[in-house]
C-alpha cells in the first residue's frame, strides 16, 4: 500500500444515503479469489443496463466524471455486508476518499486498511462537498493536517484516529505491527491456559 | 472495591493482549470462522508472507454462501463457485483448518453451525469474515464480522487490532404478545434505532422479555444487531444458555465458569434504549434497509425515500397487508433454525400456498432433525421446496433468487436493493408471517392462524 499525504482530486456525487455493500459491489460478481479487477463491478445494479452496457443517467457515467477520484456520498455509507470486495473496487475504480457525515465501522476498518480515505464532515460542510461534486470541481486533502480544502469554501477539519493516520501516512502494514507484539500473545496464550492441546 | 463492569467490558478486558497509547488494541481471538467467500485473498496473502495458521485448533471453516440447495448430486454448479469451494478445501487442508465442506454431514450456515457444534461458547471473542457473525453474541460472547485483511490478520496471529467500541443497552420489558416473535422484535428495535443508529457501539439485549427468549430465538435477534449499525449484540449467558450447550460435540463440560458473565449491578453504558415487548405487533419491512420496518397493520410512512418507493413499486399511505407476493423464503441464519422450521409449518400445516415457496434449513443436522419430525412433509404438502442447507435466497449467489420485479416475503435479514436477485424486492418478517403470507399469496398477519 502506498503511503497516502496530500493529494487533489476530482469529485463526484453520489447523493443517496445509507449505500450498503451490496450496491457498492452486488454479491453476485464477488464470486472471486481474487482482490483486483473489481473496478468494473463497482455499483453495477446503478451503473449498468443489460450486460454491463453504462446506464447515460448514472452519475459515474457522466462524461464530466470521467477520472473522478472522491466519492461525495449520503450519510452512513458502507453499511450492510463485511465484504472488503466494496472498498478493493473503490480503489480499484480510482477513488481515494471519500466524503460523507458518517461510515459503517466494518466498511471504515476495511477502507482504511486498503488506503482509501473516508472522510467525515458535518452536514453544513458535506451540503457544500455534494454542491461542488455536482461541478465535478477539484478538492484536496492534507492527510498530515487533517484538512480537506473546498474549492470557494476554504477548509474543513475532519477527524482520524491517530494510528489509521499514521498507518496511512507511513505505509505501516497493520499485520506487521501486531506481529511485533508475538511474545505477548505467546505469554497470554500461556496465562489463560489457551495454548495449542 | 471494583468498578462494576457490563458484560462486554468483562470479555474485553479478559482479551487485551498488549495496549500502547494511541494505538487500537491487540485483541486475542479464541474462535475464529471461515466460509468460502471471504478467505482466498487472505490465505493468498498468508501464502505470499511465508506464514502458517497459528492456530488451526481455533479456526473453522465451512462452505454455506454460494453452494447449491437443489439435490447436491445433480446440482450443476457454475466454474466461479467451483473455484470458491476448490479454495476452501485446499486453502484448509494445506494450513490443518477443519473443514464442515459440501460433503460433511454438520455442513451448514457459518453462524447456524457454530453454536450447533458447541464451538460458541460464554466468554469468548469470536470472529469471522461475516457481518452476522453478530449472532454468537446469543451465547453471552463478543462476536462480530471483520473483512479480509483482517481475517489474514486473525489467521496468521490469532489477534485483531481493534478500538474499544460503546456500549449500548437495549432494556426489554413486558412480554411478547401471542404471534409476534423475536423476529418482529429486532425488527422493532432496528426500526427504533435506524439502519445506522447503533454505529460504533455494542448492544447488549437485557430484560425479562429477553431472559424469556429461547436461544434459537436470541440468536434471531443478535444476529440482526448489525443491522442497526452495531458491532456487536449480546446477551448474558443463563441457565437456558447452559441447558442448550450441554452435550453438543465442542461445548464445555462445565459451565461455573460463566456464571458471572453479566453486567454488573451500576454497570453503565453509553447508552439506553427501552422497548415495552407487550405494545409490540408482528412486523414487516416495506423499504430497502432493514431499518424501514413498520408494524403488520401500518401503512407505508410518508416520509419514506422516492429511491425506495420507485424501487419496491409501493406506495407512501398503502398498507402492506393484503399486497400480493410472488415468492416466500425461510431460511437464512436469522431464521433457519429447527425451532423457525417448527413455527412456520405449524401454520402450514393442512393448507396449500400460494406463492413458490423455499425452506432452507441452516445445517444438514437441523434438516435431518426436521425430517425426523416429519416437517418435510408438512411443506412439501403444502406445496413448499424442501431443499439442503445453505445461505440461499438470503444473498442469491447459488441460483436462488428473484426475478425482477418479484416480491418476496423473507425471513432473512437484508432487504437491500438487489439482495436476493436483481431487481427483487424483499419484505423481511418473521417465519410465522413468511407461512401465513404463503398461503394467501398475499402479506398476511399469522395471528389468525394461531
Ligand atoms: S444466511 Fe445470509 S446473512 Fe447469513 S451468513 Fe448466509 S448470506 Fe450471510
């Protein structure tokens, strides 16, 4: 996973709340061993007509949002199914962030650990993200500082826990870091009389 | 003296592995559960690292989302679900994971078998790459869905990084009236809390009305926690509890140790919310989120999303009752159990349905047991599909799905656009609500039956 800092991107809207996973990426294609190649599954009951024919209307499939790399979308996105088949085609799609009031704790937990970004504003700041997304208009975000900027609005806070950050701005692989912690699981194991029979 | 502290408190703390400041906790995992849809990436990358199952005595697999309900022999299965089971059973016998797979005679739905077999048990962490794995919690243990990476994490180290979630108290007085079931309960619950409304916390289900459910009918509501948004639901371990484990395959053979697996008097939680079971009607959803649930007798809210509407073909003021369906589903890990089966075909027991019906028992064990009680009979009579157990109609990966356009009563747990086929539009409700509406070929209120 490369390490993620700042970065500028073009936006767009999705203005629907509560997208769960099975519209993010619908079970039938997840039948796979794989994590890569699932951008073009991504949101296919909304994007596609017939067999994977894009649906004009779709906003994905606007030409101005061609190259689109931040998901402005409704509250509480990601809800539903723990598949990390959701956020592997986010990425795989290209989006880096995405921006809403609130995320599913699985989805959350499973963006962050693929180096997508979800980003929580409050309603007012969200209201503007949906406005300049609709422009398909450029934001960007300064991981370290925990801004995002809106182009005509200035800037936003969002909040991070402290280690996603740091796992993100560093490159840290999160298996790494409880693997360091070896001996404490042996010496747990041990104590509650847990080990191996 | 000693804080008093709430059940999940109690299993947390008995679990922190190692804790440094800022940094998530290293959580130690004592079950972990493993189905075919979410493990190949994560033993590729096990394999890619070099590195084994650290402990393959704590790590269960079976194969439930994607095999066939139909006759196993004659079922064709497609190259893409041949390759998932091709996986499982490889990626298991190479790493020493015991498999419950397609030809095992306690192969069943990952959260049905678990319990069954007595690997649930009080007290412990139990996770798997499943947003129902919430359904454990039944049995008083912390148990709940994780995605891929981290079910390489658990594989490889036994351990998870978590945040320490809330916690959330859902206080259940009064008693169910006759007909409405713990179904309809959590229906209620998640139709209080909204689809989101529990994010970031654990339930933990308290109350007579919940001390009086059966466990077949904890697990019913437990299962559906995420729904809400919840990590996690739960509910203290008792004597029911205990009477249900004793003498199943892995259960323990004694049970003092769990007897003070509650919360402690002054326990506080972040938060409360009290439901009075005895006001409570059956239940069922007229929207694409579980938390757009209404009572049976209501009418579609007006404040309900055009998205929705346009997508079930209903409208905001109809009734539900009396809207004609096309097809019923029984089965899924929310309500696939001997005790769903029993109160579903007590229903249908004598009559012919209207609508093509499914019924998937959970496990191969519940489905002899059916069999042995002659409740096959009872639904093939009926005009019922009697099929070998799995996920089905749940998530529709195996052939069993809706038509555009269909209705379905469901006694599942997900309505989500597209979640039982393209297009198919899922009422969720109880297995009594699911036989009565079977028979009218219309949503209709079981309590008539009774
Ligand atoms: S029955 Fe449905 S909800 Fe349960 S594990 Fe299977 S697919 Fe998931």
């Amino acid at each position: 996973m490369d390490p993620i800092t700042t970065f500028s991107g073009k936006t767009v809207a999705l203005p629907i709340a509560n997208i769960d996973t099975d519209q993010i990426t619908p079970a039938l294609f997840t039948k796979v061993t794989v994590k890569t190649g699932l951008g073009r599954i991504l949101f296919a009951h909304w994007r596609y007509q017939g067999d994977f024919v894009p649906k004009p209307e779709f906003p994905l499939n606007r030409p101005g949002a061609q190259g689109a790399t931040v998901l402005v979308s409704g509250d509480n996105f990601g809800c539903g199914s723990s598949r990390e088949h959701a956020p592997w085609a986010l990425v795989d799609y290209g989006f880096r962030a995405i921006i809403s009031t609130s995320f599913a704790d699985i989805f959350r937990g499973n963006a962050l650990k693929n180096g997508l970004l979800p980003i929580v504003v409050d309603a007012a700041a969200h209201a503007e993200a949906l406005k300049i997304a609709e422009q398909h208009e450029t934001v960007s975000v300064d991981l370290p500082n925990q801004t995002l900027t809106l182009p005509g609005c200035g800037s936003v806070k969002f909040p991070i826990d402290a280690f996603s950050k740091k796992c993100l701005v560093e490159g840290i692989d999160q298996l790494g870091y409880i693997m360091k912690h070896e001996q404490a699981v042996s010496a747990f194991e041990r104590a509650t009389n847990s080990e191996e029979s | 003296m000693v804080a008093p502290k709430t059940l999940f408190e109690k299993i947390w703390d008995a679990h922190v592995v190692a804790s440094e400041p800022d940094c998530p906790v290293v959580l130690y995992i004592d079950l972990h559960l493993i189905h075919e849809m979410t493990s190949p990436q994560a033993f590729s990358g096990l394999r890619a690292r070099g590195l084994r199952v650290r402990r393959p005595d704590r790590t269960v697999a079976t194969v439930d989302h994607i095999i066939p309900t139909l006759n196993r022999a004659q079922a064709e299965i497609p190259p893409s679900t041949a390759e998932l089971v091709r996986q499982i059973e490889k990626n298991c016998s190479d790493f020493g994971v015991a498999l419950h797979g397609v030809s095992s005679e306690s192969q069943g739905i990952v959260h049905v078998i678990g319990p069954e077999l007595g690997l649930t048990q009080p007290g412990m962490t139990i996770v798997c790459g499943d947003s129902h794995t919430s359904t454990h919690g039944a049995f008083g243990a912390l148990a709940f869905g994780i995605g891929t990476s981290e079910v390489e994490h658990v594989l490889a180290t036994q351990c998870l990084l978590q945040r320490r979630p809330k916690t959330f108290e859902v206080k259940v007085d009064g008693s169910l009236p006759r007909g409405v079931t713990a179904k309809d309960l959590v229906l209620a619950i998640i139709a209080r809390l909204g689809i989101g409304g529990a994010t970031e916390h654990v339930l933990e289900y308290r109350g007579e009305a919940v001390r009086a459910l059966s466990m077949d009918e904890r697990m019913t509501v437990c299962n559906m926690s995420i729904e809400a948004g919840a990590r996690a639901g739960m509910i203290a371990p008792d004597e029911t509890t205990f009477a249900w484990l004793r003498g199943r395959r892995f259960a323990p053979k004694s049970f003092d140790a769990f007897r003070d697996l509650k919360s402690d008097d002054g326990a506080r939680f972040d938060r409360t919310l009290e439901i009075d079971a005895s006001r409570l009607e059956p239940m069922i959803t007229y929207g694409t989120n579980p938390g757009m649930g209404m009572p049976i007798s209501g009418v579609v809210p007006a404040e309900t999303s055009k998205q929705a509407l346009d997508y079930m073909g209903l409208k905001a003021g109809q009734r539900m009752l009396g809207q004609s369906i096309d097809v019923v589903f029984i089965g899924s890990c929310t309500n696939s159990r001997i005790s769903d089966l029993r109160s579903a075909a007590s229903v249908l027991k004598g009559r012919r349905v209207k609508a093509r019906v499914l019924v998937v028992p959970g496990s191969l064990p519940i489905k002899r047991q059916a069999e042995e009680e002659g409740l096959d009979r009872v639904f093939r009579e009926a005009g019922c599909e009697w099929r070998e157990p799995g996920c089905s109609m749940c998530i529709a990966l195996n052939g069993d799905e809706l038509a555009e356009g269909q209705y379905c009563v469901s006694t599942s747990n997900r309505n989500f656009e597209g979640r039982q086929g393209k297009g198919g539009r899922t009422l969720l409700a109880s297995p009594l609500t699911a036989a009565a509406s079977a028979i009218e070929g219309r949503v209709a209120d079981a309590r008539q039956y009774l």
